[in-house]
C-alpha cells in the first residue's frame, strides 16, 4: 500500500468514528429510566393528585441525577466524554427539573390555580422534550408530540383517567426510543 492509500484509507477511518460519534445517542438505560418513572408518577395525578407533586419533587431530581451519571459513564467508556457538550445538556434537564418544580411550587402557593399545575407541568414537559429533541437526540421530539397529543385529549376532557393514559404513551415511546437505532454504548 502506497503513502496515498494509507492516508486514504486513514481519512475513510476517521470519517466512520466522526460520524458514528455524531450519531450515538444516549444509552438505552436512560429512556428506560424515565419510562419507569412516568409510568408510577402520571397516574399518581388520576388516583391520588395530592401525593404527584410530593412524587415528582423527589423523582425527577433522583432521576436527573442518575440520568447523568449513566451518560457520563457511557461517554466515558466510549472515550467520547466532552464536557462542554455534557455540560449543555445537563443545563437544559436540570433547568427543565427546575422549571417544571416552581410551576409546581407556584400551585402550592397560589400563584396560580393548583388544579391547573399539572398542565402547566405537562406544557414545560413538552416544550422541554421538543427542543431536546431539536438540540440533542430527535426521538425525544415523537416523545413530546405524544404529550401534545395527550395533553389536547386531557383538555378536551374525552377520556378517563388521561395522566394514567398519557404515562402509558410516554413510557412506550420512551421504550420504543431506547430499543430503536443506535445507541452509544450497545446497550
């Protein structure tokens, strides 16, 4: 193999890994995570809504803080661990964590009506996960519009039990995320 070659064999080389690197996606672990997650706490909403705000105030950081040490050990393992890309996405979750907790705190303390909280909730839930979908990983973006669709069903009143229906289709789609296309650790 001559010198042009090798280089050329050497840039096709590093063209697959910058490209399968620009198309890893988080571990399966985390999408499955958070179907869990939702799959207790929406229905917690229709069975018993005085405990979901206890619920969520306590699951969503648990599950923020485990979301991010599972990424940060995939990258790790993958040797693809970049802080400045790490560090965006952990503002964007955490100030969804956040946003999502004082529009549930804003209930509690009457800026707003508490019956309403839960939506209000859902509506940051949504707009979160569309522009993570935008910005970081495009499955998140179905995921968001099941919770538009859920969401228009939940106003319209056309079903029982709808935060029970609603996790159900966010935790298959969370599933169906994690099951499908490439992941970044194999697993």
């Amino acid at each position: 193999m001559d010198e042009i070659e090798k280089a050329q064999a050497d840039l096709s080389y590093l063209r697959g890994l910058t490209k399968r690197v620009a198309e890893a996606r988080s571990p399966a672990s985390i999408p499955l995570l958070w179907a869990a997650v939702t799959l207790l706490g929406f229905p917690i909403v229709d069975f018993a809504p005085h405990a979901a705000g206890w619920y969520w105030m306590v699951a969503a950081p648990v599950a923020t803080c485990l979301t991010a040490v599972l990424a940060v050990r995939s990258r790790r393992r993958l040797g693809q661990l970049d802080r400045a890309t790490a560090g965006r996405h952990l503002a964007h979750w955490v100030g969804l964590v956040a946003a999502t907790s004082l529009a549930a705190l804003s209930g509690r303390w009457g800026a707003t009506p508490e019956r309403a909280t839960p939506t209000i909730v859902l509506l940051l839930l949504i707009l979160g996960f569309w522009t993570g979908g935008v910005h970081m990983e495009k499955p998140l973006r179905w995921v968001s519009v099941l919770m538009l669709l859920g969401y228009l069903l939940m106003v319209s009143r056309l079903v029982p039990y709808p935060w029970t229906l609603l996790g159900l289709a966010i935790a298959a789609g969370l599933v169906t995320m994690a099951l499908s296309g490439t992941r970044s650790d194999g697993d």
